[in-house]
C-alpha cells in the first residue's frame, strides 16, 4: 500500500533563516522555491543527495509549536549518518551546539540531537 515516505513540511518562523540553516549547514539542496501570493507564504523543496525530502513554508506570524517538554505528535526529524564526529564538528564550526551522544539501549547504535532555528529536534542517527 505504502511506498515510502514522501516528503516531511517545516513551518519556518524565519523562512531567510531556516532556509540557510537546511541548505547552507545541513547541505540540502534547493529543488525549487515559489512564493504563495494568496497565502503570503514561501515554499521551498529541499532534497537530500538529490531525492525530494522536505518542504520549508514561511506564514505570516507562526504560532510557536512545543518541542519541551515532548509533545503529542511529530517528535523529531532524524537523519542516518555514517558517523557522528564530523557532523557534530561541522555543526560546532557553524555555530550549532548538539546534545552529549547517547548509545540507543536497543540497538547499540549512537545518536545525538541538535535543534533547527524554530527548536525543531532533528536527530542524527549513526549507522
């Protein structure tokens, strides 16, 4: 029935912010951007290693969505990556603090977290 996952939408309250955030330091890559006169909203199509993975809005005026404490809901974007230290480093030199890593007690494999400029967890996830 299901494929697999399409594509995950961001509300941004800083779109010029999130945006650098998610291509400059996670180094997505912009598929394409339109602006949404009736909705007074940007929206821009992000892929990771050319494969469409998230969709950035701006709106007017956001409301602040809970990250902490967790919340009912989405809980948090996570990324696979080959290995944690050069992330952590490349997100240190841009300014952009990561939690302590942690071991996931089922499967042996590390993990920290990060938050995106709105506070959004996102998770990177060692393979």
């Amino acid at each position: 029935m299901i494929s697999h996952i399409h594509h995950i939408s961001i509300i941004s309250a800083d779109y010029e912010r999130s945006l650098d955030f998610y291509t400059r330091i996670l180094g997505l890559t912009v598929v394409q951007q339109v602006y949404r006169e009736a909705r007074q909203s940007w929206k821009a199509d992000l892929a990771l290693n050319g494969q469409y993975v998230i969709e950035l809005f701006s709106f007017p005026n956001p409301p602040a969505r809970v990250s902490r404490p967790e919340a009912a809901g989405l809980r948090h974007l996570a990324f696979a990556v080959p290995l944690l230290e050069p992330v952590i480093n490349h997100l240190e030199e841009h300014g952009v603090a990561s939690e302590p890593i942690r071991v996931d007690e089922y499967t042996g494999k590390r993990f920290t977290f990060i938050a995106d400029p709105d506070g959004l967890p996102i998770e990177f996830y060692e393979l």
